[in-house]
C-alpha cells in the first residue's frame, strides 16, 4: 500500500470516530468549570480522565451504530458515503476498534471513580437500547439522547466529587432535549423520504415538534436564569454576575431557532454550532464573560 492509500486509510478511520462531535462530551465539563476547580490539581486529572474516558466511549457508539446502520446508510443521499456505508472500512476492522474504544474508555473513567465509570457504561448500555428499539419510539427518542448528555454532566460532577447544580442540571436536559427535537425537525423537513430513512420521523410532524422545541428552548433559557440567581449559586461565586450572561444565552437559543426555521438547517447541531459565526461568536462572548465575572 502506498503513502497516498495509507493516509487515505487512516482518513477513513478518524472519520469513523468523528471528532467533530466530540465537543458535545464539554457537558463533562460543565460542573468542573462553574465551580472553578482548575487550581485543584487532583480534580483537573479525575474531570480529565472522565472527560476522554467519555469521549472514546462516544466515538465507539459512532462506530456501533454505523455497524447497525450501514444498510440504511447506503440508501441516504449523505449517509452513504460514511466510511462503513461505502465500504472503505470493513466490518471486521470496525469491530475490533470498537472493542479498543470502548476497553480504552472504560478503563480511563476507572481511573477517573468507580461513579465516573458507572456514567460510562450506562451511557453506552443506553446507546445500545437506543439503537436497537428506542429510536423508534417518538418522543423517548429524544428523551434517550437528552439522558446521555446529562449522564456527562453527572460523570463529571457527581462522579468527580462536585455537587451538582440542580437548576444547572434541569438546563442541561432542556437545552439537549431542545437540541434533539430541532435535529428531528430538520429531518422531517429537509428529506424527500425522511420515512425511509428514519423510521420514528413518520410518528412526528411538523405543528409537533415546534411546540416541543419552543417548550424546550424556554425551559432552557429559563432554568439557565434561575441557576444565575440561585442563592447556593450566590455562595459558590460570591457574586450576581452570572445574570448578566442570561441575554447572551437567549441570543445564541433565538439565532438557532432562526437557523432551524428561517434556513431549514440543523441536521447536525455540533455542526450547525461550529459553523455558524454567529453561534461561534455568542459562544465565545458568553465564555469569555462567564470567566471574567467567575474570576
């Protein structure tokens, strides 16, 4: 094999891992970052451990479900060309990474607390259910990749020592159920066949899945400002100042909306997040702040 087929190769490997998604494992590091915990050298290496523990996992599920979905995948206009689907990875391959992931994962979020790991496995063990039965079922769909994000959220709280936040808890479920019902409006609306190549899509509508999302997208945006307020929040961080971010929140909720309904785009939130400016900019801006009224 060539140099040019090797690299080919290995492209075909990262893309089967997607790093592109692996931002969506920051949940872990929601709780280390609101309680300011990086002078705590022993928490930084367990948040650490969760966080890439979480993050191979992940990418093992990506290669689970294209396993599973690879007959699906060759009939999608987009899909097809996934490096399972088209056949530029074959089964045995993905097989055996899968295995490498997921022994690589577990063992990092032992390391990490026995808490941490418990996350870990549950996350995949749900994955596991959801690709064999509860993406078919409407609304628990959702709700199954919403518990997968607040199971980040616990590893790296609960599961590293830090109390978790309840209201920021309540917004982390929110915002990822909002996020999951856009996903689902965007392919309701944007395939030909949506049916055909996601089964659950014929049991939603459009009328549906805008009164969910808006549901959502309030209830994120409003237990967001209640966590700011909250008076254990007032003792963590000795200030109010938290508050102030709540309109920047609100921007980058209402300039997803705009994309979703406005653009008919939204297949793919980590995607839509990194790519868009104004999504890049609200994130920065609402980062930067946070940290300078923490600090």
């Amino acid at each position: 094999m060539d140099e040019r087929a090797r690299k080919i190769k290995m492209s075909d490997y990262v893309r089967l891992l997607r790093p592109q998604q692996w931002s969506k494992n920051g949940f872990v590091l929601a709780g280390y970052f609101f309680v300011q915990g990086w002078d705590q050298p022993g928490l930084t290496a367990q948040v650490a451990l969760a966080l890439v523990g979480f993050v191979l996992v992940s990418s093992a599920v990506y290669v689970l479900n294209d396993l599973a979905d690879r007959e699906a995948d060759r009939l999608h206009p987009r899909k097809c060309r996934r490096p399972i689907a088209s056949g530029r990875v074959s089964t045995t391959a993905a097989r055996l990474l899968l295995i490498l992931l997921l022994v690589g994962g577990f063992l990092l979020s032992w390391q990490s607390s026995l808490t941490a790991l418990a996350l870990v496995a549950g996350y995949f063990v749900l994955n596991v259910l959801y690709s064999h039965g509860l993406q078919h079922v409407v609304i628990l769909d959702v709700f199954a990749i919403a518990a997968g994000f607040m199971m980040r959220v616990l590893a790296g709280t609960a599961g590293v020592g830090i109390p978790p936040s309840n209201w920021l808890l309540l917004c982390s479920i929110m915002l990822s159920l909002f996020l999951g019902f856009g996903k689902r409006y965007a392919e309701l609306t944007s395939l030909d066949d949506a049916n055909s190549q996601r089964q659950v899509l014929d049991s939603y509508s459009e009328p549906l899945l805008q009164t969910l999302i808006g549901i959502s997208a309030g209830a994120a945006l409003l237990t967001y400002a209640l966590y700011t307020v909250d008076a254990s929040t007032l003792r963590t961080h000795g200030t109010g100042g938290l508050v102030y971010t709540v309109p920047i929140v609100a921007y980058g909720l209402f300039r997803y909306l705009f994309n979703l309904y406005g653009k008919r785009s939204g297949q793919d939130p980590t995607q839509e997040i990194l790519t868009d400016p104004h999504l890049l900019g609200v994130t920065a801006v609402w980062l930067l702040m946070v940290l300078y009224i923490l600090w």
